[in-house]
C-alpha cells in the first residue's frame, strides 16, 4: 500500500520585492509555504542613502537565513556612538549608543542587493519587470501588465505607499497629505572632503552626528571607513505635495538653511554637488490591512508608512511579515480569513507605537533649543532617541503568545460578519 500524499503547502505570492517585500518572502519560506514574487522594475539600482535595521528586526532575519545577518552588520557604520550636536555652533549636548537611534546603518542599495541574495539563496522564485495591474481577493489571485493571471492562497502586497492593493483593500483611494516637512537628501563619495580642515574630521572614520535647531534638524552619516558621506536635512515645507524618492533638490536652497548651521556641516553641505528634494507625506492610519475577502493583505509602507525619524520602516515590515507568517502558521489552510485578521490586530498597535515615536522625537529636536536660554545646559533626556525600547520585542514569540485569545475574539467577528476596525 502506497504512502498517501502529503498536503500541498499553502502558496503565498508577494508583489513587490524591496526591503519589505524580501522580508516577507524570507518568513514566508521559512514557515514552509510555497513563495512567488512578483516585482515590477527590471533591474534594481544602488539607489537611496541611509537605512537602519533595528534588533527586533535582526533577530527575525537571522532566523530565516543563516548569512543575511553577518552580511548586514559587516555593512553597517560601525561608529558605537553618535552626537547629537546644538545646530548653530555643533556643540555635543548628547552622546548616545547608535544602536539606540537605528541599529545598524547601512546604504539602502547594499542592504536591498543583501536581501535580494538571501532570497535567491531560499530558491524563492522573482520575477522581475512584471508590473502587477490588477488583484482578484475572491479566488485570490493577480493579473500582470502582460496579461498573465496567476493564482495562489494568499496575495501580499509589500509595494509600498503607492499600491494598487491599498486602494482595493480600502475601497477607495486615499491621497498622500503633507506632513509639513521635506528632506533633502545626498550620498556621495567624499574624497573631496579630506583634504579641508573644516570637514577632514567626518570622513577619518565612520561616525554619526546630529544637528538639531529651531524647526529642522540634519543627520550625517559615515560608511566605509570614510569612502562614503550621506546626509539628510529636514525642514518645514508647505510646498503641493510631489511623493517622489527621485525629484532633484534645489542645492541654493539648501545652502541657504545651513547658512547658520555649524560652519564644519554647512562646508560638508556646500561641498555636495546635487541632492535629492523628498516631500515627506504620510498618510492617516487605515481600518484594515486586510481585503474584503481576507485573502489579499497589506504590509509594510502599503499600510503603516514611518516618518524618517522612526528609523523604524524596515523594521517593523519585517515584524509584520513575521507575524503575518506566524498567524498563517497557527490558522492553517482552512483558516486564512482567521490569521490575516489576527495579524491585522496584532501588528496595528504595535505600529503606532514606533510611528508615534518618529513623530516624537522629530518635534522634541525642533522645539529643544527654544527652551533654554544662552549660557544653559540642555536637558539631556529631552533629545534622546528612544527606540531602544522596540528592540527587545519577539514578533514570532509574541504572535504564539497571543493567538489563543485573538483567534478566539477574531473567530466570533468573522461568525456575525462584525470585524472591528483597527481604528
């Protein structure tokens, strides 16, 4: 008598392959699903600067690839401490772990082509150029620009703030509003800078300082033992709302914000040749992550985007695809409409907690400096960054912990059709 066939594992396609969407793709394949990805560019770019990732984060990725953790951190600055310096003159008002700030920091671009190769080496397949057009949440599947349609048990979308499922899932489509703040952006090689007095001292080795001043603040940071400078200026802007990671920076504008900064910053900034001019919209917390028919499922920026200041974007995508995997996991094939709703309730708390903190310590650094007076010490408490607090956090052990009395409350929704709102 033959053996009886084993039950086919549960297949999970994934659109969008950045940070987020890898991550997912990681936890996905680690809980023994079967994983398509679908991304819409070609090729991927050493695009964007700077990126943390966080010990919460950490401890997830280095559970679903064995190499992807040791690669991250030889990446990552390894500066032990950052500054966080008065704006005017770069007088030091703290000295803080860098791991408090974002973990490790790293250049978008590496960490992506890092995730990337995590990915291949799981074998999960990616398909790239394949622009997604259209989703079906009730077989579920996904149709692509070329006209193939392709079918699976669940479809995540991690293809950020601009997605076509974040429309579906809604049922309508919410515009970006402005949060009152813009960035400019640059990352350059900074061999220029060694041989100036005023700025040999950011690239003798990897380092992370602060300016922080009356409603702006500017991060810079070192890689590469000093091969590589990026830094990041946020400011007040009220300007129509452009959401674009590509529009170039006025740098005349830029010269004209740091004309009272810190002369040792302001001649790092004059020395940039061109930025980038990012507008940082956000948009208001949604009642669900989740379609109509549970089976299409937001995560990451598609439905808790983070303000710069968080340093926590990537990290709590890959706490979200954690979970999400978890609850899949613990719900079975027959209960997917459970563990999607169960996820949705578990992470959305969790999110607004690190979002909140972003918007915190952004308004703490621009308002400091007006509570003291000429000649008065700070309060050094005041300009902290307190992330340290996420990072102890387990997404996968809190998500076991947890689902005995969600899936019991979650099952009693879905039983009379009445799903709470998350908020």
């Amino acid at each position: 008598m033959g053996s009886l066939p084993t039950e086919r594992p549960l297949k999970v396609i994934i659109v969008g392959a950045g940070l987020g969407g890898c991550a997912t793709a990681l936890a996905m394949h680690h809980a023994g699903f079967e994983v398509v990805m679908f991304e819409k560019v070609g090729e991927f770019l050493r695009l964007g600067d700077s990126l943390g990732l966080g010990e919460n984060a950490l401890k997830l990725l280095d559970r679903w690839s064995p190499t992807l953790r040791a690669r991250l951190v030889d990446i990552g600055n390894k500066s032990e401490l950052m500054q966080i310096r008065r704006w005017h003159d770069g007088k030091v008002l703290a000295r803080q772990p860098l791991m408090d700030m974002a973990g490790f920091i790293g250049h978008r671009g590496d960490y992506h082509r890092a995730f990337l190769n995590a990915v291949a080496e799981q074998g999960v397949p990616l398909h790239m150029g394949s622009e997604v057009v259209e989703y079906d949440d009730t077989m579920p599947s996904v149709t692509l620009k070329n006209g193939e349609r392709h079918v699976a048990d669940l479809i995540v979308a991690v293809d950020g703030i601009k997605s076509r499922a974040r429309e579906l899932v809604l049922g309508f489509d919410d515009h970006p509003k402005s949060s009152g703040y813009a960035c400019f952006r640059a990352f350059f090689e900074a061999a220029h800078l060694r041989g100036d007095p005023l700025t040999a001292e950011f690239v003798e080795r990897e380092c992370v300082n602060i300016w922080i001043g009356r409603d702006k603040h500017l991060v810079q940071n070192t890689l590469r033992n000093g091969a590589e400078v990026n830094w990041i200026l946020t400011h007040k802007d009220t300007a129509d709302i452009q959401e674009s990671w590509f529009q170039p920076g006025n740098m005349h504008e830029v010269r004209r914000l740091v004309e009272d900064c810190d002369p040792r910053i302001a001649a790092v900034v004059r020395k940039t040749d061109a930025c980038l001019d990012w507008k940082i919209c956000y948009r208001d917390p949604i009642p669900t992550w989740v379609s109509k028919n549970h089976r299409v499922v937001l995560v990451g920026d598609c439905c808790h985007p983070h303000l710069p200041t968080s340093a926590q974007g990537a990290s709590q995508a890959t706490e979200s695809a954690a979970v999400l995997a978890q609850c899949l996991l613990l719900g079975g094939r027959e209960n997917i409409p459970l563990a999607t709703r169960v996820y949705e309730k578990i992470r959305f708390p969790r999110v607004r907690r690190a979002q909140t903190n972003g918007e915190d310590v952004r308004d703490r650094w621009h308002s400091a400096l007006d509570k003291v007076r000429d000649g008065q010490e700070i309060e050094r408490d005041s300009i902290l960054i307190k992330n340290h607090v996420l990072y102890d956090y387990d997404a996968e052990a809190d998500t076991k912990k947890r689902w005995p009395e969600l899936s019991a409350l979650v099952s009693e929704e879905l039983r009379t059709g009445q799903i709470t709102p998350l908020c």
